[in-house]
C-alpha cells in the first residue's frame, strides 16, 4: 500500500517531465521554424530586387534569345538596345492635315527651244522706241496694201453696177430715175455694206497689232478719212455716168 502513492507520485513526476519536455521541444521547433521563415525571406528579398532593377522586355523581344541577355545591336554607342526596329504597320504616316511631311512644290520656268536648238528660258523683253517706230511702219505698210487692194475690189463692183444701169437707161428710154433705184438699189447697198465691213476688219486687225508691240493707237493713220474720200469720187462717178444715160 505504501507503494502505490509511490509508484503515483513516480508517474506524475514522468507525465510533468514529458509535458515539460514535450514543451521545451515544441518552443524549439517553434523558434526553428521561425529562424527558417527569416532565413527564406532574406533569400526571397534579394531575388525580388533583382527582378526589379532587371530592364524589362517588351513583348517584341527576339524569341530566339531565350537567355533574356541583349544582343549587340549595330546602333552607335549609347543608343538604346532594347530598341526594336519599326514594322510597316509602326511606320509614321502623313495625313493630309500634317503638311510638315509633304513634299513642297517649286515652280519651275518652263524650258522653251532656243535657237541653237537646245532648250532655254523664254524672256520677255520691253521693247525700245526704235523697235516700236519699226514694228509701227510694218503694220502701216502692210495694211496700206490692203487698203489698196480693197479700194480696187469696191471700185470695180461700183463700176459694175453703174454700167448695169446705164445699159438698162439706154435700153428703156421711158427709166426714170425712180424705177432704176428700185431696181439696183438693193445691189447698191450691199455692195457698201461688204466694202464697209472689210475696211473695218482691216482697221481692227492693225489696233490689234499695234496693242501687242505696245504703240499707241493714236498714232493710226487716217485710213477713215482715206476711205470715205474714195467712196465720194465712186459716187460721183456713178451720178455722172448715169445722167449722161439718161439726157
């Protein structure tokens, strides 16, 4: 009987050991674990820092570089390698907006033949007063002889004319001078009227070039005047034929 509380107390003194030594173990491992948390964490932080000051890629990165480390690029030195040239759909377009990027226009003289049969600038020269006088006695001239032959065309058709009348005078005794004008009347008139309308062409086409070789159209001859004489003496002419038919 006195064994029992012995044999008690014994086990008692075993369980506090076990619970006192299962504690200490359990605060040991404890504080393992924790030494092994740091231990990770210290190693954890500098892999993080790595990644971050490592540059990162873009998504164009060469897939045939799997080691992550730059190629040399044949840019200058200091130019970016991570620089990637541009696509043709990347390539700067113009708008029509952007007028910087468009090609600017420069107006050019247009090349004319020269003389030797090359090609020139054509240039305009102001003509000198001695190159108007000339080019005036020129357009004279040759509208003069115009003149003169439309002088002799009208006079021949009057002549015409008046002798048809004569012819009618001398061979109808009882003409008058009524009858004769209405029936030449209407040739008399057109006649001087086709007259009238070519004399005024010819006037107009000298205006013309004396406008183009810059001279003055005051300096015009009177051709008007010159005209309406001649018109004058086929009149009288005319007036005096006719009554020398009807006497």
């Amino acid at each position: 009987m006195k064994k029992k509380p012995f044999i008690i107390s014994v086990v008692s003194l075993l369980v506090l050991g076990l619970v006192i030594y299962g504690g200490v173990s359990l605060i040991s491992k404890i504080n393992e674990v924790k030494d092994l948390n740091g231990k990770i964490a210290e190693v954890e932080i500098p892999s993080d820092q790595e990644n971050l000051e490592q540059p990162s890629f873009t998504d164009k990165e060469d897939v045939s570089n799997p080691s992550g480390k730059p190629e040399l690029s044949p840019n200058p030195v200091g130019a970016s390698t991570s620089h990637q040239p541009q696509s043709p759909s990347q390539q700067p377009s113009t708008t029509p907006g952007k007028t910087e990027n468009q090609p600017s226009v420069t107006l050019k003289p247009v090349p004319t033949p020269s003389s030797n049969g090359g090609t020139g600038t054509k240039l305009t020269t102001i003509p000198t007063p001695d190159d108007k006088a000339k080019k005036k006695k020129e357009i004279d001239a040759a509208t003069t002889t115009e003149m003169e032959k439309l002088r002799a065309s009208c006079t021949a058709k009057s002549s015409s004319l008046v002798n048809q009348i004569v012819q009618q005078l001398k061979a109808d005794k009882d003409a008058t001078a009524e009858s004769i004008q209405g029936d030449f009347l209407t040739d008399i008139m057109a006649a001087e009227a086709s007259c009238d309308a070519q004399f005024n062409l010819l006037v107009g086409q000298a205006k013309t070039q004396y406008t183009a070789a810059g001279i003055d159209e005051q300096s015009l001859p009177d051709w008007s005047s010159d005209y309406e004489s001649e018109k004058s003496k086929a009149r009288s002419s005319a007036l005096t034929a006719i009554a020398s038919a009807m006497k």
